[in-house]
C-alpha cells in the first residue's frame, strides 16, 4: 500500500469503525480488520489469517495513484503521477464520477473539505484548490462525486509562495502535505489551508481563497493564483503542521490551534491572535 486513510472524515472519532481504505499504484480499496476467528493476524504464526481486502477495484494499469483523502459522506479523491485528480462515490471505487485533468506536475497529497465541494492538490511548487460544484441538466446543484461534471469543471485557483518567500524557502524545499482545517460537522466551514515548506508552516485564509472577487485575482491572465498568507517559521525542517479537530477551539477564538510537527519538537498555537 502506498497510502491509506480513514473510510470518511470523521471516522477516525468513531470507535467502532472496523473498516479503512488502501491505495497503491493501481488499485483502490477498503480493508476489513474484521476475522471471523477473532484474530487478524499473529506475526509469530505464520498459519494466521492475513487480512485480505474486501471491496475495491484493481486497476490494469498506468493509473499512478499517490494519495488519497475522504469526504464526509466517505466520497473518494484520488490524486497520480500525471497530475490527474480522480473523485469516486461512495457507490462505486471502479469508475470515477470525474477526473480533473492535471496541470502536469504529480499530486503527492491531497485533501478534500467535509461537505466534498473543495479539493486542494499539493504539488512540489504550488497547490491546486479545484472547485467540485457544477449545476447538471435537470438544474440541480451537485458535486462531482455524485455526478459526471464533464465540460462543467471549473478552472482551478493556484496558491503559490511570492518570489522572495520562494527564495527563503530553499530551490531544494518543496511543498508538501496541504490540507484543510479539520471539520466533520454538516454546516461548518473550513477556514484555512495549511502547507509545508522547508521550514515554513504556510497558512492561506480560504474564505479568501474561495472569493472570485479577492483583490489577488484580479488583472491576472490565465489560472488565477493566490499569494496572500502568513508564514510560521520554525528553526528546524518541518515534518508536518495541521490543524487540531475544530472541537478543540480554545475560548474567545473560533480556531483549532495549529500543530506544528519538526524532527525533535511538537507545538501548537492559535493563529488568531495573528491575525
């Protein structure tokens, strides 16, 4: 398995999910932890069951899955190699409901809000926010988990470092691991976007984000992209920096304290007091 992650959003607050989803190149899956004899597996028998997968779809070839990530309603991204990014329903793990064309850069992570109507791809020098709303014939309004937007698809919104933080960062820093503020309730909204690089936590505002009208887009020809942020710097290469449940908002501040991850130290903040 090159990645695996939780069959819905929320599912990991769920104690007695006994399911999870499996990757690799070519194929897309859900694991069962569950054996009729109680035990899964015994590394020290080798005569044990070994958990096999239960549901699922084994590609023929030349998918080159990376990553993937889950709605709320257990909808599947799956970001690849060429860039593609691929959303199944929670009906069918065989044939994707949409496929946004990639840019040309490999996704290496990705990220999809509770309610499945944003996705942001991480690429190695810039993330791809991908709006999966469209309205079908019948003039309903729909994701594109639960409906084929063909030439509905709209165009993605690019967020990038400015040139001197680019600089700061390292030619040999890449971004990594952008994902949402953590939400599994119907009716709340993510507020942020957090990426890695080098040694910056880099926070974009997606109400911003989201805004066709934000003062970042305009007089820009061609894919729109964002670069108003603010940077936490740390002394040492970040490992990993994500937002805590949004349950967890410390008093008077409506954020979850940010989590920053490096090699020998984990901290956390509010990050509305820098605002």
């Amino acid at each position: 398995m090159r990645d695996i992650t939780n069959d819905s959003k929320g599912a990991q607050l769920d104690p007695t999910g006994s399911t999870f989803l499996g990757l690799d190149d070519n194929r897309l899956c859900r694991w069962d932890m569950r054996d009729r004899n109680g035990i899964v597996q015994n590394i020290a028998d080798a005569s044990t069951p070994v958990l096999n997968w239960a549901q699922g779809h084994q590609f023929s070839r030349g998918t080159n899955f990376q990553c993937f990530a889950t709605t709320g309603d257990g909808s599947i991204v799956v970001g690849s190699l060429d860039g593609k990014i691929r959303l199944y329903s929670i009906n069918s793990m065989r044939q994707a409901k949409t496929a946004f064309p990639g840019l040309g850069s490999p996704i290496t992570h990705v990220d999809v809000t509770y309610d499945g109507k944003w996705i942001v791809g991480t690429t190695d020098t810039y993330l791809i926010v991908i709006c999966a709303v469209f309205t079908d014939k019948d003039g309903k309004t729909k994701t594109g988990f639960s409906g084929r937007m063909g030439n509905k698809i709209a165009a993605p919104r690019l967020l990038k470092l400015n040139p001197l933080d680019s600089h700061l960062a390292g030619t040999n820093n890449k971004f990594r691991k952008a994902q949402f503020s953590w939400v599994t309730e119907n009716g709340k909204q993510e507020r942020h976007i957090v990426a890695t690089v080098g040694k910056f936590s880099v926070i974009w505002n997606f109400q911003q984000v989201k805004d066709g009208s934000h003062e970042c887009y305009q007089n820009q020809q061609g894919l729109k992209s964002c670069y108003c942020y603010k940077i936490v710097l740390r002394d040492d290469s970040i490992v990993d920096s994500r937002f805590m449940h949004d349950n967890f908002a410390v008093s008077n501040s409506p954020e979850a304290p940010l989590v920053i991850a490096t090699p020998m130290k984990v901290s956390s903040f509010s990050i509305s007091s820098k605002q």
